[in-house]
C-alpha cells in the first residue's frame, strides 16, 4: 500500500498535525503509516492554551494549522492498559471468535464508549494579541482586505470548483442504523456558473428520514430512487481532481466525502473517527484536491468576533436549508460580492514601496553574511559546451531559442545541479543540465519538480555518457 507523508487530513491549504499519537487506540504500531503523523512544532497553540497566558489568537478565523486527537471517550482521555490490549490480539483472532474491535478494546477501557478524535485549530504563538485588547480598525480592515483578496483569487483561478452537499443523519447519532452523516445529493459548479454535477445520491441505507429530505427542499421518492455514492464515486473524483474545491462549510463538506470514502471501502461502517491501516487510500483521494472555506472567509470579511476573539463566530449560510443546487450559487455570489471589494494589487503594492521610499526605509542599507561551496567553472563551463545553444529538457517547447545571448556569447541558459549543490551534491556534469530559464523556475519551484529532476538526472547522466565515449583520448585510453 502507498503511504502519504502524513499530516492528515490530506487536502487541507494549512498543515495538519497529530497530538498523542501513541495514545491512539487503533494505533498499530511502528510501520503502519500513523508514525508519519507529525506532532506540533513548537510555537504553535490553541486559543485555550493562549488564553491561560492571557493571548489570545491573532484572528481566530484565520488558523495556522490545526491539530487532530488525542483519542478522547465521551470527552475523558483513553487511558488503556496497551501491553494487556496487545497480548489480547496475538493470542486470539478475534473476527474467528466473532469479537469485534469495539468489544475487545471496551473490557480494556472499562466499557466505555467508542473513540473520538477531536480537532482543535492551532495559531502562531508570535502572533498573539493579549487577551483584553480588542480589535483594531486597522486588523478589522486587514480582515476583509485579506478575505477580498482571497476571494478574488477564487474566482479567477480556472482549476476552483464550487462544491455543496445536502446530507442526512449525524455523526454524533444515533439518527440512523450507520452513525453516520451520508450524502444525499451533490452539486458541482464553476466559477462562471455552469453546473457540472448536480445528482440526488441515495443514502443507502433502511428507511429514509423523510422529514430532513423534506426540510432540504428533497422529495424522498427521488432520493430513495436515486444512485449510491459507489455508482458515481469515481466520476466525482476525476472531475474534483486537481482542482481547488471551495464550499461554504469546508469542514462538513469534507468530513461527508471522508466517511463516504470510509463507507463505500467497506461496508462495515469504520466507527466514530476510528483510523486504521485502510485510510491512507482514502486520504490518498482527497489529497489530490485542495479544499478551501467560504465560510471562514466570509465571517472575516463580516467582522464576526465576539468581544475576546477567542472563538471564532461563523455566519450561516446565506442559502440556508436549500438544495445543494442553490447553495453552490449562493456561495458564488458571496464570492463575488467579496471579491468585487479587493483593492488591486499592483496599486497596493506600488503604495507600499511608495511609502517604503517616503519614509526612507528604501535607502537603508543591510549587511549579510555567509559561505557557499565554491562551484567549479570546468564543470558549468562543460554543461553548456555539451548542450550548445539549446535547452537539454527533453520536454522543453521551445529548446531551440537562439534569439540572444550573453554579453560574453554565452547561450542564455541555466546549470542546474540536480543534487543540490549547497548540500554536497556533485558539482560534474553527469549530474548537472543545462536548462533554459522556464524549465530551470519548473524544477526549482514547480509542482511538479521531483518528477521533473528524477527525468533531468536520467537526461543529464545520457548526454554526459554520450559525450564521454565519443571523446577520441579516452578511446585511445
């Protein structure tokens, strides 16, 4: 099975960390994927734990992270004899003898019930605000100027997809025989508006709970009627993937798809918040889009605080209890209107460097030091004689470029050390290529730049040998 580099949840724009990892009942151990979880560097806390040093967050709409568990039952931390729960599993084979997970670890835990995993959003320590202070004009402002900005970012990023979900049940049930929240229709739009899903989803489950479909604006015959999940799960995730997803409700919206996943890998419904081996999978689905929210954007931009900004207070959904239909184009709208206010940014940043000069901070002068190894000029020198005036990226459209070149007539291209020189990479042309200066930004910044040095070493070691032999003193030799 292929591990993610955990943090989890994957697909979240700020990282993810896990708090007692050992403490996690369904922790198996070393090697099972859960020792990638990443505990919380220092410098980062909860509003609760600022408060008690009398802090308070920055905005506590604006999280840095956010930190998943420890496992708590019924709001008490698990507190298990793990060497007894252990000896348990190796001396029985406990689906043989018919019992359950639950059944095993409740004699262990006094029969309490099943785990949780309570998240908490984390915040900069070096950004708090003592706690009495209130708000500025200026942070007010800086609020909605940021939440404009990001908005109209949304909008004109051509991979952002709208996405709403009308569901059933709870997951602090029992609503249901599941314990479950599960989708009962989805909506997918653009940013232009088109609709490119919008699909009643039957909940797969007994009898429907008609007065909630009903509240949601859902006639019940045509949900009962409708698809499972599993019938149209991998369109969903062909046409989610790469793309920034924005939905009003982010952590929702991601939970439903989460225990969906979790539902459609097997039918035996994986209890309230449980982990196991089997998630990576899931995670792996979600991590190929990023996951954004309306929600908290907009309470920024609203100004919603209470007096301590201790906790954050989040404004309703502009569409309410509708179908998922009209919520995704409610949501669109609350982009727009937020975006429409964005200040332009060259204009700002033009203002900012103005001021930067008014106020002589552009004349001041700073002094830097340091060391670098020292690179060979024969080795560079050898790169470019081996590529001669073109691009050596295999994939490069437009290798060829011989418009210009250096003031020395050197061609106008790059050398890239494909194992970083500053940490004692090689510094000889088998592991260094010749690139023009967009193939050189893609494999320092891109995305995608693993990929590309893995094919830059194969291409660079192919060109070096093709030179070496062809050279008439080591054919001699």
């Amino acid at each position: 099975m292929r591990m993610l580099k955990w943090g989890l949840p994957a697909g979240f724009d700020i990282p993810v960390y896990g708090a007692g990892i050992d403490t996690w009942p369904d922790n198996p151990g070393k090697g099972s994927g859960f020792d990638r979880w990443l505990a919380p560097p220092v410098g980062l806390s909860t509003a609760a734990q600022l408060a008690q040093r009398g802090l308070r967050p920055r905005n506590a709409l604006r999280p840095d992270a956010l930190q998943v568990g420890p496992a708590f039952l019924d709001g008490a931390s698990v507190a298990i004899d793990w060497a007894a729960l252990r000896r348990h599993q190796r001396r029985f084979d406990w689906k043989k003898e018919g019992e359950w997970w639950e059944s095993v670890v409740r004699s262990y835990t006094g029969g309490l019930p099943t785990f949780t995993y309570p998240s908490a959003s984390l915040y900069a320590e070096a950004h708090a605000q003592p706690l009495a202070q209130p708000p500025s004009a200026d942070e007010q402002a800086e609020d909605r100027r940021k939440a404009a900005a990001w908005a109209h970012t949304v909008l004109n990023d051509p991979r952002t997809l709208i996405l709403e979900v009308g569901t059933v049940g709870t997951f602090d049930g029992p609503t249901n025989p599941y314990c479950r929240t599960a989708l009962c229709e989805i909506a997918v739009r653009t940013t232009s508006g088109d609709l490119l899903m919008d699909t009643l989803i039957n909940p797969d489950w007994g009898p429907l709970p008609v007065h909630e479909l009903t509240a949601g604006g859902l006639d019940p015959h045509a949900v009962a009627a409708a698809p499972t999940f599993r019938r149209f799960r991998r369109d969903l995730e062909a046409l989610l993937a790469g793309r920034r997803v924005v939905s009003f409700d982010r952590s929702r919206v991601y939970s439903v798809l989460f225990c969906e996943l979790e539902y459609d890998h097997s039918d035996d419904c994986f209890e309230n918040g449980a982990l196991t081996v089997d998630h990576p999978d899931i995670l792996d689905v979600l991590a190929r889009s990023t996951f954004e929210c309306a929600q908290l954007a907009y309470s920024r931009h609203l100004g919603r605080w209470n007096a301590d900004r201790h906790r954050p207070m989040l404004c309703k959904h502009p569409a309410g209890a509708a179908p998922a239909a009209e919520r995704s184009a409610a949501v669109l709208e609350v982009l727009r209107g937020m975006a429409v206010q964005a200040p332009d940014r060259y204009l700002e940043l033009c203002q900012q460097a103005e001021d930067a000069e008014r106020s002589g901070r552009s004349l001041q002068r700073t002094k830097t030091q340091g060391e670098r190894r020292v690179r060979l000029p024969p080795a560079r020198q050898a790169v470019l004689v081996r590529a001669g005036f073109r691009c050596e990226n295999p994939s490069c459209p437009d290798s060829g470029y011989t418009q210009d070149m250096t003031d020395t007539g050197e061609p106008l291209l790059q050398v890239h050390h494909i194992d970083e020189h500053a940490k004692d990479g090689r510094d000889h042309p088998d592991t260094m290529i010749a690139l023009c200066a967009n193939c050189h930004e893609r494999v320092t910044r891109g995305r995608n730049r693993k990929q590309l040095n893995a094919t830059f070493r194969a291409a660079a070691y192919a060109a070096h040998q093709k030179h070496a032999s062809a050279d008439p003193v080591k054919t001699e030799k």
